[in-house]
C-alpha cells in the first residue's frame, strides 16, 4: 500500500487498502467466534452433535490449509476420529476447537502455547489462573514518575506470550492495588504495538 502510494500508483494502493480492510474484518470475525466458543466451553454449554466432516469440507468451510490441519494433528492440537473406511471425520466440537486455534496461530501463539492452553481448558475449564502483579494499581514507573499503573498489571508465571516474554495480565474491576492475584481468564486483547497477548 504505503509502496504504491509512494510511486504514485493510488489505483494499486486502493485495491491493496480494500483487502487489507476485508483481511482484518476477517480476523475479527475470526477472533469473536473463538471468543463467543471459549466462553461456551468455560460455562459448560457446548451442544453435542451428531454433524460428521471430511478434512476437505473442514478446510474449505475454515478457510485452513488442509496441510495445517495434518500438522495440528500430528502435533497434538486435535485428535481426529476415522471412519472404517480410514476417512477422518470432524465433529462440531472439533470445528469449535479448530476455530479457537485458528485464533490462535493468527496472533502468533506457538503450537506448544496453544497445546498447553488446550490441555488447561479441556482438563478443567474451572482453572483459575495465577497472575504476579509485578506493577501494582498507583504504582509508578521507575524511571518516568509521572506515568503510572490506572490497573493492576503483572503476568502469568510459566506461560510464554508470542513475543517470547511472559504473558502479560491484567486485573480489570479490582480497583485497589495487589501484588498476586488468582482468577479466570475472562479476555484475551492483542496489543497493535506488538504481536502478542494480554489475558
């Protein structure tokens, strides 16, 4: 966009502007989905199904290469039955998990992160989650005194956000200053300024 504009090509950077829009749309729409999923897994409400899909059907119904979904398999991100005929078959609740690590990968998490959040979910959507809230609320920062924390904010011990730092927490509604905290996961924002994740 910014190259065609430079060169004075503005019809190039219209259309690159346009689908540079419908991409992010896309990735927003993605992202409610696995929000408004995460949310029925946590409460318990997850309808059964008795719907079956072919990997094609998933793949082209997603929007993920049918090469991706071979590769979350054999890494553990989904177990996929087969059919007698050694056909492998996605249910809903697959699709509903596809989804979310769709998500995922999209705001760069690694297979292993996604894996390790996976197996939490699935073992016990109750976890609670404990955040070091290594910057307390009215705290300031050390070397620019006049900034200081409107929020409780920390991280998650053991868990790696996509930059390769500790997954940054927040404490939203906790309106005096604490230094640990244990709770839910209830939002995962992703910052515009760097590719990663806050819980």
């Amino acid at each position: 966009m910014v190259k065609a504009s430079a060169t004075g090509d503005f019809k190039t950077a219209f259309s690159l502007t346009e689908d540079y829009l419908q991409q992010i749309k896309q990735e927003r729409s993605n992202a409610e989905k696995a929000i408004m999923i995460v949310k029925q897994i946590l409460s318990g409400g997850v309808p059964e199904s008795s719907h079956l899909f072919k990997r094609k059907e998933v793949s082209e119904y997603l929007g993920i290469s049918m090469d991706s979904l071979r590769n979350w398999e054999m890494n553990g991100l989904l177990t996929v039955k087969r059919k007698q005929n050694g056909y492998h078959v996605y249910t809903d609740e697959d699709i509903q998990r596809l989804i979310i690590i769709r998500y995922l990968k999209c705001v760069n998490y690694s297979l292993e992160a996604i894996l390790q959040m996976l197996r939490q979910l699935s073992e016990n959507p109750d976890t609670d989650i404990a955040v070091i809230l290594n910057r307390p609320i009215g705290n300031c920062r050390p070397n620019h005194k006049n900034i200081c924390y409107p929020i409780n904010y920390g991280y998650i011990q053991g868990v790696v956000a996509p930059d390769g730092e500790e997954q940054n927490a927040y404490t939203p509604g906790v309106n005096y200053s604490l230094k640990e905290f244990t709770g839910r996961i209830i939002a995962i924002v992703q910052s515009r300024r760097k590719m990663g994740g806050s819980a």
